[in-house]
C-alpha cells in the first residue's frame, strides 16, 4: 500500500511543532499526532527568559502557543489522537495505529517528550491532584496565602518555586542535596526572595492529610533528625521519565528509557527520527527541542528523497 503521508510527527511541544514547520515549508504531506494540547510541558512553563528574542522573557503558554500558529500558517495538520503502537518494519512505510485509525507514512518523527517523576512515599498516590501538583502555572493560584513546598534542586524546581512566590505566603524549597543543580542566576533569585525557605540535605518521607494536603514528614539525610513541615501543596520538580514505552522492542533505548539517535537524528530503524527531550541529549531545553525538531524535519526529508 502507498503511504498517506510523508512525515507523521508524534507529539506537540517545541520539538514537534518545529519539526512540522520545516517539514510544511520543504513541501511535505505532514501530520502531527497529539493526544492532549498542542504544548508539552514547555506550555505549563510559568515564564521562560533564556529563549532568544523575547529579551523581557514570555510565559511557556504563549510562546508555545505562537509556535502552534507559525506551524498551521504553513498547512501542518495537528490531530488528536492517542497513538497505541507502530508496527515494526525494518523500514518505510510504517504503519501507526491511533485511537483515531490507522496511518502509514513514509517517516516518523517521534516528539513524545517526558513526564515528570514521582516520589513513590506513603500518601503521594492518595494525595496527587489533591494538594501535590507537578505544575506551578496551573495550580499555583489556588494557594493564594498559604504555606507550599517544592521538592527538587535543578531549574524547574527553584524556578516555578519563584512562581509560587506570587500566591504564596511562604515556598519552602526541599532538596536532598546540599547544593542545588539549578543554574547560579536562579540559585541567587531565591536566595534573595524573603518568601523562599530552603531545606537541604533534606527528603520527604510522608505526605499527610486527610483528603488533601495539611504536611509533609522531612528526614534530614545527614543526620537523620525528624521533622513535620505544615503546608497546604507540594510541587514535585525531581526528574523526568521519557514516554517511550511503546517505543520498546522498536527502537534502542539507553539505559534510562532514552530514545539513542545518530548525528542525524535518526533512531536504529531507519526512517524514525527522534527530537526532544525524548531522546538521549544532555541538556533539555525549549531551545534545544526546537533545534531538534529543525534538524528531524530536515534528516527526514533527506531520508525520503533517497527513497526515491
């Protein structure tokens, strides 16, 4: 059977976004697949202000949201569906079963992106969406003066904790380390916010409530003392675990669940590439997904004209 299209891009942040911008403006047939809003987690971002030519810094919303115009002002297609499984071939055309139907396509650019990580402690799964959150832009609002916690040391952490400081009588940010591995210029943006208390060397143990969040039980790492810190929410900011689990089987994964790609971004099947935070890179960024996607669309074209 032909393929329907030339490039079936899976997922809707700044990698696949990108992506089908360059891949509408080389002229290809491209469809993007998102099964929730166009965004990723780069739209729960409260406010970006490293992403070059916004010099007074744009929220991740709009920003996404400008990228979703730029890629339909060139034709790209976003539907909504759930992809469940791409059959296995050794190359083109691949055929992508979706809640929607079936598509076969001449290449895929997988943009899955990743979802933050949980802290697997007594009370978390009862207590999720009930007072502990993964994102600060959504629910920040609803702790308007009252006592919150973050739980995490890297950029997300310190930066959405400088989100809460705007609803929040107090943000108390909670790391297991003694240093942060969030950037300098957030370290000292905290330091000097008077609503910031830091708890380091320092987990949770125990989320406690009845029916939504009242504390969380703190053990410090070093020297083992006890503690319970009353808040009314938890903002979890510790990691991030790839969505590739379908991907199992179908493509090499490292040892984290990371898509590996060559220099090209294309995976071990040839004709799938990989953009993003999905795949194996060091630094996951808006920018860098960006340039991801850029690069995919490209490698991919190059792909299709040599099937030809």
């Amino acid at each position: 059977m032909e393929p329907t299209h030339d490039i079936v891009i899976i997922g809707a942040g700044a990698a696949g976004l990108t992506a089908g911008i360059y891949a509408c403006r080389s002229n290809l047939y491209t469809m993007l697949l998102e099964k929730f809003m166009p965004g990723g987690q780069a739209a729960l971002t409260a406010f970006v202000e490293n992403f070059p030519g916004f010099p007074e810094g744009i929220s991740g919303f709009e920003l996404m949201e400008n990228m979703r115009k730029q890629a339909t002002g060139f034709g790209l297609e976003i539907v909504t569906a759930e992809v469940m499984c791409i059959e296995p071939h050794e190359r083109a055309p691949f055929r992508i079963c979706t809640s929607n139907g079936e598509l076969l396509t001449s290449s895929i650019i997988v943009c899955t992106g990743v979802r933050p990580r949980r802290l697997e402690v007594p009370g978390e799964r009862e207590l999720f969406g009930r007072g502990i959150s993964t994102c600060a832009t959504c629910d920040g609002a609803f702790y308007r003066g009252m006592e919150v916690a973050v739980v995490g040391g890297g950029d997300s952490a310190l930066d959405e904790g400088l989100y809460l400081t705007r609803f929040a009588s107090a943000v108390h940010i909670i790391h297991r380390r003694d240093r942060f591995r969030a950037i300098h210029a957030l370290v000292r943006k905290a330091e000097e916010n008077p609503k910031i208390r830091f708890h380091l060397d320092t987990v949770v143990t125990t989320v406690n409530g009845a029916g939504a969040v009242e504390s969380v039980s703190l053990q410090n790492v070093k020297t083992g003392e006890q503690s319970v810190l009353p808040v009314a929410g938890m903002f979890l900011y510790i990691g991030l675990i790839p969505n590739t689990e379908m991907f199992r089987g179908l493509l090499a994964l490292n040892d984290r669940g990371f898509i590996t790609v060559d220099r090209n971004l294309m995976t071990s099947v040839p004709g799938i590439f990989a953009a993003g935070d999905v795949r194996d890179t060091p630094l996951r960024q808006i920018i860098t997904a960006a340039s991801d996607g850029a690069l995919a669309a490209y490698s991919a074209g190059k792909y299709l004209e040599s099937l030809e």
